[in-house]
C-alpha cells in the first residue's frame, strides 16, 4: 500500500511540474495590452482599481482595463503599454 501512495505522489508531482511549466511558457509569450478589451471581457483586474476580477469592465475600450494577446501584436491592434495606460490615466 506504502508503495502505491509513493508511486502516486510522484506521478502527481511530475505531472503537477509540467502544467507549471507549460502555464509559465505561455506566460511568457502573451503581454497584457490596455485600451482594446471589450465591456465584460477583460483579463483582469484594472488599473484604477474599480474591480480585481476577470470580466467586470464596464465599457469598451476603457484604457485601464486589458487583455492578454500574442507578444508583440498590442500596438497593432492599437493598444497601449501598461506605462502608456497609467500615463492616460493621470492625464
């Protein structure tokens, strides 16, 4: 019985290994690009702080809210850097 329950737990560790793995490789190819998530559809929490929850925004194209998309593709859909968005917001 020891034998299973320590075979078990490793075959869950190696497994729990290679989701970290896979989650911090995806990770790093998105970016987070403020200013295109439409109402409701928002990665996350936004910068002035009104919400801390994925699909709370109100409005579309708010600068302080966004989304997760592909490294290197934000400017084109027109989006802004996190410091550009903190920057708008002061304005």
């Amino acid at each position: 019985m020891n034998q299973r329950l320590i075979l078990s737990s490793a075959l869950a560790s190696a497994l729990a290994l290679g989701l970290v793995g896979q989650v911090s490789a995806q990770a790093k190819e998105k970016e987070k690009c403020f200013g295109i998530a439409k109402a409701g559809q928002n990665d996350c929490a936004n910068l002035s702080g009104s919400h801390s929850c994925a699909g709370q925004s109100k409005a579309d194209m708010a600068a302080d809210e966004w989304k997760y998309v592909a490294k290197g593709t934000c400017k084109d859909m027109k989006g802004l850097s996190e410091a550009e968005a903190k920057a708008k917001a002061k304005k």
